[in-house]
C-alpha cells in the first residue's frame, strides 16, 4: 500500500469544459512542498503543458488529415480543429495505477 494519499474528482461540465480537483493528505502536501515553493503552480504548470503538448499533436492530425482530404475548413483556427478531433473509441491508452 502506498504511503500517499490523494483522492481525485473529474467532473466534465455541460459547455466541455472541465473541473479537477485533487484532495492531497499530509504526507502527499509535505512531499509536494519538498518537491517545489508552489505545488500549485507546479500541478497547473503539468497539467497545461501536457494538454499543450496534446494540442499540438491534434492540430497537427487534423491538419494533415483535412489537406489529404481536400476538406480544409474555411477559416479554421488551432482550436476549432482541435475541439472538431473526434477522440478514437478504443485508444491504447495505458491503464491507470489504482
């Protein structure tokens, strides 16, 4: 059994946007504080990065898939491509830790 503990709520809204929250113990606060002055901005930091990093990969998906297709949206931003992705139903995504 881990010796940290955190519990977790992921709570998609109607518009698609979301809301996590993250409920640290103690040990999990004090290993955070270790790790960094502001754990805060260090989880916001992981989480924006890693959708940045996401969203790059998509754009460049979509955009590729819409210049081999011949079907370009007129006038298409980063992000209107991004949300129009259609996420694969069975993603090989690794199974999280429990």
């Amino acid at each position: 059994m881990s010796f940290i503990s955190c519990t977790k709520t992921f709570v998609v809204n109607e518009d698609g946007s979301s809301k996590f929250i993250i409920n640290m113990d103690n040990v999990t606060t004090k290993c955070m504080q270790s790790l960094t002055p502001d754990p805060e901005f260090w989880i916001s930091n992981a989480v924006e990065n890693r959708a940045r990093i996401e969203g790059e990969r998509i754009y460049r998906l979509e955009m590729e898939r819409h210049i081999e297709n011949g079907t370009m949206p007129q006038n298409p931003t980063k992000q209107s491509l991004i949300l129009a992705y259609e996420i694969p139903e069975n993603p090989e995504w690794p199974t999280p830790p429990k």
